[in-house]
C-alpha cells in the first residue's frame, strides 16, 4: 500500500487495478470506477480460488475492499488493526520492526559508503514514500544498485510492492525526515532541483518510448510500467514544487504522464496531475500544454467522472477557447475530436464537430488520427441516416484500410441493405480485430456479422458468431497472451 498511498491514505481503487491487472484482466477492460473494479474482483474470485496479499496496511478499510468470500486475504502491517477479526476470510500478519534510537541510526549510516549515505538524504527529502530502480540509478547512476544494496542490508530499506522497489523502514525514514530538516533553505532547494530533473528525465524519456513509432511491445509495456510505478513519485514532486513556482517543471510532468492515462485509468492522480498541470502552463503562458491539458482532462472526466457529467464539458469549454491561439493543426484536431466525444456523450449532434477534427488532422497530415476520425464521422452519418455520405467519406478517406474503418463501412453497407458488402467489410474487421486483441471492436465486428447472418439466415455463420461472442465473453479475465490465441 506504500505504492498507492495519497495524503497518508492508501488508496483502494488503485489497489484494485493493480490486483486485476495481476490477475490477467486485459487492459481495456480494467473498469475506470472503484465500484466497477470491485465488482470485477469479486466476479474474478467466483471462478478462481485465489489468495491476495495486502502489505504496509495502515488502517484496516484500505485492505477490506480486497477481501473475497471465496478466497482468502492476507493483511500486512506494521502495528495491530482494528476491524480484521470481524471478517473471517482475513488472516492479519503482524509485521512490527523495532524502534532504533537517533544515536544507533546515525552510527549506522555513518559506516555506509559514500553513494548510500547519498541515497539515504535524498530519500529524506522525497515526497513519496517509496523509490523504484529507474528513478535512483538517475540520481546515483551507475552507484545506485550496490547504494541501494547495501541500505538494504544495513536494514534501513526494506522491499515495497513490485519488484525492485523499496522504502525506507519506519525507524529509518523518521530519521532521515527529521535530518533533512535540519538542512538550509539553499540546501534543500537543491535537492528539490536534482529529484525534480531525475524525475522530468526519466517520465519524459519513458513517454517518449510510449509514443514512438520505433519502439517494439516490449519496450513500450516497459516504459509504460515505469509511468505507472513512478506516477505517485510525480504526482507528489509536482504538489511539492509548485510552491517553488517551477511552472514549466510542473506542466511538462503533467504531459509526460499522458501515455499512462491514454491506457491505465487510475480515478485518482489523473484529476491532480493534470489540474496542477494547467495551472502551471497557465503561469507559464504555455499555450499549447495548457490547450492539450485541458483537452485531456475533458477526456477524462468524460471517461471516468460519471459523478459530474458536466466538467467535461467545461474543460473541453475552455480548450475551444484557445483554438486561435494554439499553434499547430493535430492539437487543433484532438480539441474537437474531444468536442465530438462530448456531444456524442450528451446525445447531441457530433457531426460537425467530427468534421472539424477530420478537416485538422488532414491538415496536419496526421494519419492515424484522419483514419480514426473518418471511421467516427462515419458511423455518426449512418446513425444521422447520411449511410451514402458515409460510404463516400469512408471511400475518399486516405486511411481507408483498418478495422475502424472497414466496421464503419460494414455499418454504412448494412444501414443500405447491401448485405454481401456488409458482410464481407464486417469479417474485415473481425479478422484484424482478433489478431491485434482489440476486444472490444471484436465484439462490436460480430454483432454485426452476426444480425447480416441473421437477414441472410446463414446458420452455420450465425452459431460460428454465437460461439465467438461466448469465448469473448470470457476475454476480461484472461491474460493478454492467452486472450489473443
């Protein structure tokens, strides 16, 4: 819990996706909402027998919300917890480590090398409350394995959640805390400056990855966990040096972290991140971050702020603002992209605003995002009952292959009564579906093979879809590897 603690509390929802992503839940179908998640585990434990450990538990209800009826819950912590007795599928581990006194600590750290004691004062002055590998071998360099090797068996750090993280022990930390303290204002600033720029380095190097046409799966998925093991670190480096009024620091944090959110939802350091993001770029006069910001936080709250349906259209408000005034047509094309996403979301007509977002995107030469809109404009014309307009658009498209695009072709060719076009668009789309475990565009693909099955009373086609839809059924809970066979 170390990993996900926000303000002193653990925070459950973050608990969760971890727990569901380390039971294999495919990605896209790890649920944006707390209540969703848990619902999701508790499916996952009526199938499974299954064992989940909860360690650095400070209070009993952050680790509660993991326990299942059919499984059984181990809670870790450091002192006696109030409530576990209550719940007979929860075994309470006791993990109390002995309190040193500031006369033995500081004789300990004074026997350790050089590039330890260094790690030691730099953990003191970090917000968060624990450090991965990437993250020190940028404050130490080549020093920060063996630095980190020896605090640990000097017994000042322990391990922390996933592999290669640490914190430091209780006794430990309290220590190192209250010696930082002591350090002058010019000192500490400092050291605010070397954890910032480690920091900006390694979030920005790891989106780049992410986001880099070169990079192969496993890099990305290696960077990607980077972001997510680090985005408390960030979260918490940001709170800390917008007092410092480090603008241009605080926003470029906040854009590093987009890849992570653009696939991992975690209903927590989106909203802070990005809110101190705008902020900062709003200081700053960074036109284009706060822009993009804005633009991704109006996404968000689309995706996950089902509490407040309207703040994504007051973020998205406030990014059309700047439209004159941002700098480049792709960004132009994502502000009413967005804009289409909300007035879909509020059942009003997004054509126009998906036209804009196509007329940016073949201005920017962007052709991802003009194969993508193009696919959006089109189904949004077969549902306006425009399906001629829609297959004409689809035909002039230059990204007129892919699976977004032969489902909005299928969709165009059906709403028409073109059955064996439709059909054979629709399979099109299944096919390239399946093979790139995109599940969710898989099933819509044979919701739709399936009803032209149906007109055409193709039995054998319609029991073959049937069989599929129940094997997709089963997708969320298995692994990646497994779900793509």
């Amino acid at each position: 819990m170390d990993d996900v603690r926000r303000d002193g509390a653990g925070d459950p929802s973050v608990m969760l996706a971890c727990l569901l992503r380390d039971l294999g839940v495919v990605e896209e179908f790890i649920p944006p909402q707390f209540g969703d998640r848990f619902r999701a585990l508790q499916q996952i434990a009526q199938q499974r027998r299954i064992v989940i450990v909860v360690d650095g538990v400070l209070r009993a209800p952050e680790a509660v919300v993991a326990a299942c009826a059919p499984g059984l819950l181990l809670v870790g912590s450091r002192w006696r917890l109030d409530g576990l007795s209550l719940h007979a599928d929860i075994v309470h581990v006791l993990l109390e480590s002995p309190p040193s006194a500031d006369e033995d600590m500081d004789t300990l750290v004074q026997q350790l090398s050089e590039p330890a004691r260094a790690l030691y004062r730099l953990l003191g002055h970090l917000p968060a409350p624990t450090i991965g590998p990437a993250l020190a071998r940028l404050l130490l360099g080549v020093g920060s394995e063996k630095a980190m090797t020896q605090l640990t068996a000097a017994g000042l750090l322990v391990p922390a959640g996933s592999p290669g993280r640490f914190r430091l022990r209780d006794s430990a930390r309290a220590h190192t805390k209250d010696r930082a303290r002591t350090e002058t204002p010019d000192e500490r600033r400092r050291v605010r400056r070397q954890l910032t720029d480690a920091c900006l380095t390694m979030v920005e190097k790891a989106a780049a990855t992410c986001t880099s046409p070169d990079a192969d799966d496993t890099a990305r998925r290696a960077s990607l966990d980077v972001l997510d093991a680090e985005q408390h670190t960030v979260t918490t480096i940001m709170q800390m040096i917008t007092y410092d009024q480090w603008h241009r620091e605080v926003w470029r944090l906040a854009m590093a972290l987009g890849p992570l959110y653009d696939v991992r939802v975690h209903d927590s350091y989106w909203r802070d991140s990005h809110t101190l993001g705008v902020e900062a770029a709003l200081w700053d006069g960074a036109i284009d971050a706060q822009a993009e910001l804005r633009t991704r936080l109006a996404r968000l709250e689309l995706l996950c702020g089902t509490d407040h349906p309207e703040r994504a259209g007051k973020e998205i408000n406030r990014a059309q603002e700047m439209l004159d005034l941002v700098s480049n047509d792709r960004l132009r094309g994502l502000i009413w992209q967005t804009r289409a996403e909300v007035e879909e979301d509020q059942g009003r007509d997004p054509i126009p605003a998906w036209q804009q977002a196509l007329h940016c995107y073949t201005q920017a030469s962007y052709r991802a995002g003009t194969g993508m809109v193009s696919a959006r404009l089109g189904h949004a014309l077969v549902a306006a009952g425009r399906a001629e307009e829609a297959l004409a658009l689809l035909t002039r498209s230059p990204a007129q292959s892919g699976a977004d695009a032969d489902l909005a072709r299928a969709a165009a060719h059906h709403a028409l009564g073109h059955d064996g076009p439709a059909l054979a668009a629709a399979l099109n789309a299944a096919q390239y579906a399946a093979r790139h475990a995109r599940y969710r565009l898989y099933g819509s693909a044979l919701t739709l093979v399936a009803d032209v099955a149906e007109e055409l009373r193709d039995e054998e086609l319609l029991r073959m879809c049937r069989s599929k839809e129940r094997e997709l059924a089963q997708v969320p809970w298995l692994a990646p590897s497994s779900a793509a066979k």
